[in-house]
C-alpha cells in the first residue's frame, strides 16, 4: 500500500481502529505541550487522575499567553505550573522564554512523532513533520496520563506547491490562499499534507507559518516531509540526531489534491473580521494604518526578524504608525541581538516586546479605537485585540513591514528592498539551558494561590432533560465570541466560577443572567460553532452555569471534542428551517432513549418535534450520559 507521512505516522500510533476515513481512531502520544492560559487546568485535570508521573516520551509546560502579571493571579499560576511539572516530570518553560510553539520547534519536535497540545495551533510542529494536533486540556491531561488519543480518522488533503516564491511573497501567502479557497470551515476533520516541487525550497520555519495557520480552516492538522530542509533546521538546532527521513511512498492517494502554483502567487491580505477574508495586498493600497504588530506563533523566527531589521536599516517608520515587534523566543531575540540587528529595529522606531504571545491575544497592544492594525498573527476575529472597533488585517512579515514604512498599504510592485532568502546560521546559541528539567528542579511541593479553584465533577444527564433556549448564535461563532481573552479575563483561567460570568458577555450581556434564571440551558448555533481558540473553558464555564445541550448547524473539531469531555450534548440540525424557529427562553424536552448513534432523532421544542442528529460516537455518547470524562476515566 502506497502511504502518505500522515498515513505513516497515524498507522505507527495505531492503539485502536483502522485507516478509514471518518471512523475513530485512537492513538499513542508521544509529546504534549501546554500554555499558561489553558494549563492551569489541564493539570488541575492531571492531578485528578492521581498519576504519579507523565507517561509520554516529553511534556512540555510553557508560559507565554498572560506574562502581564498586574495582580498576583498570573505569577500564582505560574508558580503552581512551576512546582506542578516538577512533581509530575514535566519540562517547565518559565515566562519570557518564548512562545510555545516556536520553543516546541525549535527544541522538542521531531519527524514521526506524535503530538498534542493544549492550543490550537499545535499544528505549527507539523513543520517539522510531526502529527501534532490542538487539544482541550483535559484531552491533554490524559494522554500525559498515558491514555490514547481518541479521534475521528480525518481526510487527507494533498497540497501539491509547485514552482518558487517569487519577490515579496512569503509563505504566509500560501495559507491564506487556501484560506480564501477554502474558507474557515473548509478544513475540518480533515489533515492537509504538502508535496511537490515547491516544498523543497520552504525552509522548516516557512513550513511552520502554514501548518501553524491551517488552524485556521480548521484543520485537524497540517504537515510537510521530512526531508533535505528538516535536516538542515534540526542541525542548526544542535538536534541533527533528531533528524529521520519521512516522505510520503510514490503514488501515495489523497482524498482531494489542491495545486498552487508558487510562481504566480502574491502578497495577500486577510480582512476583518475572519482569517478567510482574503484579498490581495496590492487592492489595499492608501488605506492608511495605525499599528503594525510583528511576531506571534505564525511569524517570529529568526528569518522572518532578520528579513524585518534588514528593510528597517537605516529608515523610519511612518510617524503615525506604531510599529511592535516581539520575536518567538529568546533564542531568536539573542541571535539578533548578537547580530547587531535590534538596532536596526528600535532605531526605526520600532517598540520590542518580551518574547510572548503578547497583543495577539489582546495581552496590551490594544490598537486606538476605530483604527486599523496589521498583523503577521493568525487570527482577526473581532475584539479580539482587545479594541472593540479596531480593524485587524492579517499579513507576512515582508508586507507587515512595507506597511509600517508607509503608513498605509501600498502596491507590492512599488515595495523597495531585498528579496533574498534569509537562512538559519549552521548552527545556532542554544537557549536548553532556561528550561528546568524535571531532574534539575528545586521544587518539592505544589504551590497554588487563591485564584487557583479546585476542579468541580458534573452530574450524569437525566433521562429526561428539560431545558430553556438561553442563546441564539449565527455562523463561525469563535471562542473567543464565547470566552473573550484579554489580560483581566484570562487571568481567571483557572478560576471557573470567576470566568464563567463573562461567557458571551461581548455577544449578549443578559446571557450569564439568563443562564442563573433557568436551571438548564441550550444555546443554538449555526455552522462551524466554536471554531478557533482550543480554550475548554468555553465549554467548562458554560456547563458551569448549567447549559447541557447545543444544536447547532455544524461544529468546529476541538471545540466538539471540549463539549463531550465536559458532558455537553453538542447536536446538529437536520432542517435548516428549524434553526430559524428557534427563540429564546423556548422549552426544550429530550429523552435520552431517543437518542441515536449515527442517526436522526426526535426532540421537543415549544411543543414542536425537531430532528436532529449527531456525531457523536458510541464512547462519546457513554461520556456525555456519565457527565464528561473524568467522570468515566479508570487508570
Ligand atoms: C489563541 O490563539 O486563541 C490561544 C489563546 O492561543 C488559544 C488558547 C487559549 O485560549 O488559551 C488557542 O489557540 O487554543
Ligand atoms: Fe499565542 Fe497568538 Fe499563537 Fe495563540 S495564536 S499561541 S495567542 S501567539
């Protein structure tokens, strides 16, 4: 059988189930990462199972989401995470040291392996031909704990990239080329693996912009080869031990192949409010800019910065424009540093920030109000930059750059500077040394602050469930529509009662009081419902305040897999026309013998019998009647 990388390594993993689309699999873990923001839970989770110490071959605790520490919630969260990986064998990443997946990239990652974290943009890995998938904490939990991995056997996509970038064009551009074909929604369940010509000449952190941002179709994950280029980056790494070939064999069968054709590609640009608003850069040109923001997990490698400092040498950026710059780790910010290259940066005018997530996540940067911000992050999704009114505009760091010399977009053909390739150094400063290794930790004890709330169990679903319409939602609901970031709120990760007041408090600020009215709740969506952020709190916190059931038009992956670990009933509408009779405060009666798996089934809403139906598995249905996971888990 001809098979492709993701084939190979899925059938490497195999525990459970077969190569079929569609059908579930479970799989060995390998790796897991976690990030501040969702791994004060996911530990919370871990010391539920009452392991003694991690299972996997590495876990990796990194801090980089909320490092603003005003208060005392933040470093006591540090702090737990801290003495928690230490207990438990986990390598600890303390804050300032870089942004996960970029620090995962660079020092973990490895061809073959695979990976699950509790972030959405695991992906990036997949750079390094890795099959590394976001994850809700809990999910993350338990394969620390050493459980398979259950999932849904995806489709695999073939990419073919033929041909080379030509001038400006960055890698950044070939995903949000099939982000506008294929839309946000386009990639769910299904794995997307690039082949061809063109790949040759990606470098692995070009590679890893791509898988990084397939995220964003809302891809189970992406992956390249590892090849000639993964080589080179593991060698520069001081890792080239780490380095196995992995192709896909000849005349290996993709579902659906996708051919783009690098040479004729251009700068594009993705448009508030969604990542699949794109267009090209040069039909922008003399919309004026506010704010560049440079960095993030998708564009923060030392090429992309270099290429930054070498078009901002000598010149100044407009003076209208702000201009952020924060690399992905302090590996890259010290080769700058030693390569005199911060100069050329903060000389033009630009302001550094620490090597953390940062503005993308609304963690200070907020832009001014109603102005417009260009960044080289992966997600514009409205607020979400902490500016209500803000226009967030999501490009490479080549057109970033233009953008902040000009003051406003301009046309590609009129860019000035060099196109050369910027490639890593043969070998590069090692930053190991700033992780602490299970084995080298000082720490002998758990610490946890008063922010930090024991884990609450839910109750099993009733035969019968009667529930209130609570919320009615549209199309491509996020989570952050669901659970808004930001400093002040994030800071309550691992608090739920404290977070779970501000669920839907930007989309409709009577929802948590409507919630504490009715005992239990249902919200309507429509397709692609909680794409985006794997943040489980969006499930957890709306359990929490008693919703028990979503109808939606279609859901996102991990936001699905977030509701079965929390014993929400995620369903899906059979008629279109009954998701427009829903209202809120309507009565919603469900019998769980109606239940079906793989099927349709009644319901009653205002009287009225809906059909719905689900895709839920038959495991998936026994932890939603037990009222989520941990309450079905035996170790
Ligand atoms: C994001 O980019 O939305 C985040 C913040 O990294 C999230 C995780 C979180 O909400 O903590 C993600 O991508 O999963
Ligand atoms: Fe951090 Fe932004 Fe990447 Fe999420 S998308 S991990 S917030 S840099």
């Amino acid at each position: 059988m001809n098979l492709s990388v993701t084939e190979k390594i899925i059938k490497a993993h195999l525990l459970e189930g077969e190569l079929i689309a569609g059908s579930e699999i479970a799989l060995k873990i390998d790796q897991t990462l976690t990030q501040d923001a969702t791994g004060t839970m996911a530990y919370l989770q871990l010391e539920a199972t009452g392991i003694d110490k991690v299972k996997t071959e590495i876990s990796v605790s990194y801090i980089d989401h909320n490092t603003i520490q005003m208060g005392f919630k933040n470093p006591d969260d540090h702090r737990y995470l801290r003495t928690v990986a230490a207990q438990y064998g986990v390598v600890f990443s303390p804050a300032g040291t870089g942004i996960c997946h970029q620090l995962h990239l660079e020092n973990f990652a490895k061809p073959g392996k695979t990976l699950i974290g509790s972030d959405s943009h695991t992906p990036t890995a997949g750079g390094l031909a890795m099959l590394a998938m976001g994850a809700g904490g809990l999910s993350v939990a338990l394969a620390m704990a050493g459980k398979a991995y259950s999932m849904t056997m995806p489709h695999i996509i073939g990419v073919e990239l033929k041909g080379k970038l030509q001038g400006f064009s960055a890698a950044k551009d070939i995903i949000l080329e099939l982000l506008h074909r294929l839309t946000v929604k386009g990639g769910v369940n299904k794995v997307f693996e690039f082949f061809g010509d063109g790949v040759t000449h990606l470098s692995v952190p070009e590679r890893a912009t791509i898988t990084n941002m397939g995220a964003e179709l809302g891809a189970t994950c992406s992956l390249f080869p590892s090849d000639e280029q993964t080589r080179k980056f593991l060698s520069s790494m001081g890792r080239a031990q780490d380095f196995i070939p992995l192709v896909a064999d000849e005349n290996a069968s993709y579902h659906e192949v996708i051919v783009i054709n690098l040479d004729e590609l251009q700068p594009l640009v993705a448009c508030p409010h969604m990542p699949d608003k794109v267009m090209p850069v040069a039909e922008l040109a003399g919309l004026a800019v506010q704010q560049v923001a440079i960095g993030s997990c998708t564009n923060s490698s030392y090429a992309d910065l270099k290429m930054v400092a070498l078009l901002l040498k000598d010149k100044k950026i407009n003076p209208k424009t702000d201009l952020l710059i924060s690399p992905g780790s302090k590996q890259v910010l010290a080769m700058l540093a030693e390569e005199g290259l911060l100069t050329h940066m903060l000389t033009a005018g630009a302001r550094l920030l620490e090597c953390t997530c940062g503005p993308c996540i609304g963690m200070g940067g907020s832009p001014q109000s109603a102005s417009v911000s260009v960044r080289t992050f992966n997600r514009n999704f409205e607020a979400r930059s902490g500016t209500l009114d803000a226009q967030v505009y999501l490009v490479s760091a080549q057109t970033a750059v233009q953008v902040a010399l000009h003051g406003q977009f301009t046309d590609p053909n009129t860019w000035q500077g060099s196109t050369d390739k910027i490639e890593l150094p043969a070998s590069v400063p090692s930053i190991r040394s700033l992780f602490i290794f299970p084995e080298e930790s000082i720490d002998t004890e758990i610490l946890r602050g008063p922010n930090i709330v024991a884990l609450e169990r839910f109750s099993s679903l009733p035969e019968t469930l009667r529930a209130n319409i609570t919320l009615k939602v549209g199309d491509n609901i996020t989570t952050d529509h669901i659970l808004p970031a930001g400093a002040e709120i994030t800071a309550l990760r691992s608090n739920i009662p404290a977070i779970s007041e501000y669920i839907y408090s930007r989309v409709d600020a009577d929802f948590v009081e409507r919630c504490k009215k009715t005992d239990t709740g249902v919200i309507i969506g429509g397709e692609n419902y909680g794409q985006g952020s794997s943040r489980e709190h969006a499930a957890l916190a709306p359990r929490y305040l008693g919703v028990q059931m979503i109808i939606a038009k279609s859901f996102a992956r991990i936001h699905h897999a977030n509701l079965v670990n929390f014993g929400i009933l995620p369903l899906v509408f059979v008629n279109g026309k009954d998701y427009d009779n829903c209202q809120i405060e309507q009565e919603l009666i469900f019998n769980s013998s109606d239940f079906v798996v793989g099927g349709e089934f009644p319901l009653s809403i205002s009287g009225e019998t809906v059909i719905v139906t689900s895709t839920l598995t038959e495991k998936e249905w026994k932890i939603i009647q037990a009222g989520g996971l941990l309450n079905t888990i035996s170790l």
